[in-house]
C-alpha cells in the first residue's frame, strides 16, 4: 500500500534531501598534525577544528611533557585524535627553558652587552635542540609508534616548525607536507628551503622593524642580517641536525631538502601588514584565519563591561606565555590604568599589584576574540603577538603595543607604521607614558580611522583566510601533493641555480672570443708591420 502516490513523492524528495544533507555521512581524509606549543597550538587549532567540522580525521602527534596541548581534554578528545608518546624529559623541564627565553628577553637583554646576548642565546639554542632531538627519538627510533603511524594510512602531515623532526616523519613515511609558519629568522627557512626570494634592499630580514623602504644603513643592517642569519643557520644544521637526517633516512639528506619537500607553506600573514614582495606559487598568505565574529561574553564579565558606560572598555593581554609580570612593572602598568575614565579587563595570573584601581579587573584567561569584538570595546594593550594583532585588526581596535621579545617589535612596528597603534618601551615605560598613549588612541580619531581601514583591506578577500588554508590542505589530500606549484629551483643545485655554470661557460666563451680576436688583431698588425718594414727597406 502506498502512502504517497509516485508525482508527490518526487515533488518532495528534493527538500527531503537538502534537509537530510548536511547529515549525510561523507568519505572524508586523514591528517596527521604536529602542532607547535603555546599560541602556535592555538592558532593550527582553528585549522584542526575546521577539517573536522568538514568530516576529516585529525590525529595530534604530541609528546607527554607538551606545556600547552591538553590531551586529556574531554572537549578536545571529541574532536582530535591525540596520539601521546614519552619523552625522556618532563613538562617542567620544558616550561622551565621557555621561561628562561622569556625572562631574558624581557628583563635582561636590554642591559646586556652584545657578547652576553650571544652567549645567552648560544646556551638557550642548545640546550633547545637538546631535548628537541631527545623528541626526534621518541619519534622516529620508536618502531611501535612508527608502525602505527604507517598503519593509520594519513593523507597529508600539516606541521608547525617549531616541532622538530616533524617533516622527517613525513618523509620517512612518504606524505605530502604541509607547512604551517609565520616566519623564521632571517627567514632562512622560507628562502633557503621554501626558495622564496627576498631582496634585501626592500624585505627587511625578519624580525628586523623595517619597512619596504629603506634607508641606506637600514638596507645595509638588513643585507648583513640575511648573511649572517644564513651562515650561522646552515652552520648549525650541518654540525647537528643534517648527520641525524642521513642517519635516520640511510642515506645523505638535510633539514632543508627535507622541509624544501613541503607541497604547500600556509603563512600566517597577509598582505594588509605584509610588504609585496615575490613569492612561489606553492607560498599561501592566510594570517588571521582564526579570526571570526565576537560571541556573547560570559555573563559576570558582560555586566562589567556595560558598566562601563559611554567610556568604554580597555582589553590587556601579554598573550599565551606571559600571564604576570614582575611586581615593578605590573605597578606601573596597573597605575596607568587607574588614570582613564574606561574600565579595563586584564588578563593576569600573578601578585595583584599594589596600585590596582577599581576600574580595573583582573582574569586568569579572557575570551580575546570576543571582547575586542565588543562594541564598548575602545583599545587593545598587548605585546604584539600575531593572533592577538589580527584579532584587534580584524575587530578594528587601535592598539598600544608594549613588545617584548621574538616577532612581537616587528609586528607592531607594521601597525605603527600604518597610523594604528602606539609602541612603547615595555622596560622604560612610565605610568604618564602608557597613560598619555592610552588617551590618544581612544581619544584621537586617525589612530582609530587606520585600524578600521587596514580591517576593511583584511576582511577585503574572495575567500576567507581560514577556507583558503582549508583548500590548500584538502587540495592536497585530494591530489596526493601538490608538486605542480614547487619550483623546479628545488631540484638544482647550488652552482646550477645561481647559474655559475652557465656563467662560467659565457665567461670562457667570451675571453676565447677576446683571445682570438686579440690573436687576429695581433696578427694583423704584425703583418702591417713587416710590410711597412718591406716597403721602407725597399
């Protein structure tokens, strides 16, 4: 018996399916991630969650002694698969180095004589690779976690840098690679093995806070930091890492072959701060894809916020890895804050400072995102880390930038530039100084105006950040890789690239062209000369 004659049934079936469609199961990839720690997990977080959200299986490499990745998180643990492996250190071991980089940096480096920097670094940078290649271990000599790797039959292997060895897993176990970085050094990285240009005299060597329009001395401290950043970084490659690449492949290799195999390098940039500058077709600019709309703020927070009035708010945050300062430094700051009409959120962890006003109130951790999407929101103090700079520009809130160490002086430096924030001296700033900057971005119109322009150029785009860097890894799940779009540069070497061949054949061509014609010249004379001899004598 029929419920519905056969014309109704096909007059309803379309509707029937659109409805069921979002529902329907779907064959969807495998990924395999390697993270990075601290506001590197967050920002590849926004790419993991959206690969699930598209049906794709995300499994997290992580190391058990991870400061920032929570792997026994019930919320995370429904989404990501996380696949832990021991390493012979602990998590204090690690959080201890990355506060020892951050305490010089901030408190120490800028009393300190160029020798004590080289130093200081010289010792932060080994005992770094020290338990870096202790993890390159537990990875890659671990026969059980190798094999399960290999059973789990992943599409692609998206990989932040910062973690070590994570491109020669990719290698070893025969993956397309996908490259997720905002910069390296020098960018060494992105010019020595991604084969992305960079002259010199307009792209200033990161993190150098120049512009694309040099001075003569800028142009030169630029030339020499590309130079130096490169000797000492292939120096250091070659005594340490390139040996443990050959050994572990059985055959000669390099950190830089290796992550020059990458299919696609997603940078976490775009060209609303970034300079123009050349760049390889594989290379895809998508800074600030975890940026989206503000939600509702939590409800004791929200009515602090109204309480603000006309006003407004001020949202402070020194981002992932610094949550206190010390107890002369947060006093300045907090006393600043006493000094505005504005109420101000601050995230902060430590000693509540002894000149805490009461129009200022301090959070273990904030909603970033959505506070400085609020409407009462009127400026951002904050260290210039990238997700918080994309944040406040795609928001469009003016900024007072307080740098303290790596990227950060670079990065708010671009902002400056374009009119939209104030940087100041994290260890000689005063009270009156943050004060009077606090005043005029709120209160002076351009600052403002430029933040809204830059936002308008950001969210400006035919496709989002966060779906262009979707389709690149989906891309290339899909078709295996993506080596269409890298450089044939990558398969020459040295001498062939930078044509010293062929201009050492030109060369040869043309000083046998001059010795002939020199020989013919010669010649030419010196029977000019016996005739002339002939003629006289005659």
């Amino acid at each position: 018996m029929q419920i519905f004659p056969p014309p109704l049934l096909l007059l309803l079936l379309p509707p029937v399916l659109l409805f069921l469609l979002p529902y329907t199961p779907a064959d969807g990839g495998h990924v395999l991630v390697f993270p990075g720690e601290y506001s590197h997990w967050l920002n590849m977080r926004s790419i993991m969650e959206e690969l699930v959200r598209r049906n794709h299986s995300v499994t997290v490499l992580v190391a058990d002694a991870s400061p920032s990745v929570n792997y026994n998180s019930s919320r995370d643990a429904t989404k990501f698969n996380f696949l832990v492996f021991k390493v012979p250190f602990s998590r204090a071991e690690f959080h201890s180095l990355t506060e020892d980089f951050i305490r010089f940096s901030m408190y120490e480096s800028h009393v300190s004589s160029p020798l004590q920097k080289f130093l200081k670094m010289r010792d932060w940078t080994r005992r770094s690779v020290d338990l870096g290649m202790q993890q390159c271990d537990a990875m890659l000599k671990n026969e059980q976690l190798m094999v399960t790797l290999r059973d789990a039959a992943f599409d692609a292997v998206l990989l932040d840098p910062m973690v070590m060895c994570g491109d020669l897993v990719a290698d070893v176990l025969g993956l397309p690679l996908i490259i997720s970085l905002r910069f390296s050094f020098g960018g060494v990285l992105e010019r020595h093995c991604g084969h992305a240009p960079a002259p010199p005299s307009y792209v200033p060597a990161a993190p150098l806070p120049y512009g694309d329009r040099m001075t003569f001395v800028e142009r030169l401290i630029s030339v020499v930091t590309y130079t130096w950043m490169s000797v000492m970084t292939e120096v250091f490659w070659r005594l340490t890492l390139d040996d443990y690449y050959s050994e572990v492949k059985g055959s000669p290799s390099s950190v830089c072959r290796t992550l020059g195999n990458a299919d696609v390098w997603l940078i976490r940039t775009f060209w609303d701060l970034e300079t123009p500058r050349p760049t390889p077709p594989n290379f895809k600019y998508v800074g600030g894809l975890h940026c989206k709309p503000a939600n509702q703020l939590p409800e004791d927070m929200e009515v602090f916020v109204q309480s603000s009035g006309d006003a407004g708010v001020v949202v402070v945050s020194f981002g992932s890895m610094v949550t206190n300062l010390t107890t002369e430094r947060a006093d300045v700051i907090a006393t600043a804050f006493g000094r505005i009409p504005q109420k101000v959120i601050w995230r902060f962890s430590g000693e509540t400072p002894k000149t805490l006003a009461a129009n200022t109130k301090l959070f273990d951790w904030i909603p970033q995102n959505d506070l400085l999407g609020h409407p009462k929101t009127k400026a951002f103090v904050t260290h210039g880390g990238t997700n918080g700079l994309y944040e406040a520009v795609y928001h469009g809130v003016p900024l007072v930038g307080v740098p303290l160490f790596a990227d950060q002086p670079d990065n708010l430096a671009r902002l400056s530039r374009h009119g939209a924030a104030i940087v100041l001296d994290f260890n000689r700033l005063t009270s009156d100084e943050l004060t009077e900057a606090l005043h005029a971005v709120i209160n002076q119109l351009g600052y403002k105006s430029s933040m809204q322009r830059l936002s308008a150029l950001h969210r400006d785009q035919p496709v989002a950040p966060l779906s262009t860097a979707i389709f690149w890894v989906e891309f290339v799940m899909r078709h295996g890789g993506a080596r269409h779009l890298r450089l044939a540069s990558h398969d020459l070497n040295w001498f062939q690239y930078h044509s010293v061949d062929t201009g050492a054949a030109l060369l040869v061509a043309m000083m046998t062209a001059a010795a002939l014609c020199w020989g013919g010249i010669s010649c030419f004379l010196q029977r000019c000369s016996r005739r002339c001899g002939r003629e006289k004598n005659d």
